[in-house]
C-alpha cells in the first residue's frame, strides 16, 4: 500500500529573518535552515516550511489552523511575550466562540498568514 511518510505545508514571508523571530518568539523552534527554506516546528508534533518569499502575496490568502487544549493559554501566551508588539504588523484577537462551536484565538504573522488556536469548550485534546 502506498503511504505519505510526512507532511509539511509551505508558508511563505516578506521578511525571512522576522518571520523566523516571530514563530521562535510564539514558542516554535528552528530545526534547520539552508537559506532557501527553514522547518519550523510547533514543539508539539507538527512542523511547516518557512520560504523566505510571498508569492502573489500568497500569505494573506494562507490560514493555519492548530487545535489546542486552551485558546485562552495560548491568548495570554501571545500576551505576555509581546508578540504584536514586537513584531509591527501582527495581530492577536481575544478567544471568540464561533458559531460553529470552536473558541478561537486568531493570531496574523508578519506576512498576514492567520493562524487560528482553536478548543472546542469542554473538551480537551490530547
């Protein structure tokens, strides 16, 4: 049977070097970097390829979505190591409920990727 070993979505940026600061300053790391490309990794089982280019300003049009065990941990998170003040540009919203039952903490990359940090309330993830 034919199997996929891994996966690794691309995420592009405009300026390498923030982006990669900004995802280690979110709590990410670094695995490698060539230059042309980087692996971040979420420190907890995922990881994604960083470009250092945005494409037909590809990233506004690019949402990452991470299911969490607690929107609210990862909001004061972002609070407290000062990512959007750190970073101009960059956006954290407050954890929303969405009508569809996921509380959301919406958080813009310097390129204008949307990540969402989203529980569904009552439940918690491995």
């Amino acid at each position: 049977m034919r199997k996929i070993d891994d996966f690794k979505p691309f995420v592009p940026s405009n300026d390498y070097a923030v982006s990669k600061a900004f995802y280690e300053c979110m709590g990410f790391a670094i695995n490698w970097d060539d230059g042309a490309v980087c692996e971040v990794d979420t420190m907890f089982g995922y990881r994604f390829l960083l470009l250092p280019r945005n494409h037909n300003n590809y990233a506004h049009s690019l949402m990452l979505h991470f299911m969490v065990n607690s929107a609210q941990e990862w909001y004061e998170h972002f609070l407290n190591v000062g990512l959007a003040e750190k970073f101009p540009g960059t956006k954290v919203a407050a954890p929303d409920l969405k009508p569809w039952g996921l509380l959301i903490t919406h958080v813009w990359d310097p390129a204008g990727v949307l990540l969402h940090f989203a529980e569904r309330p009552g439940e918690s993830t491995p």
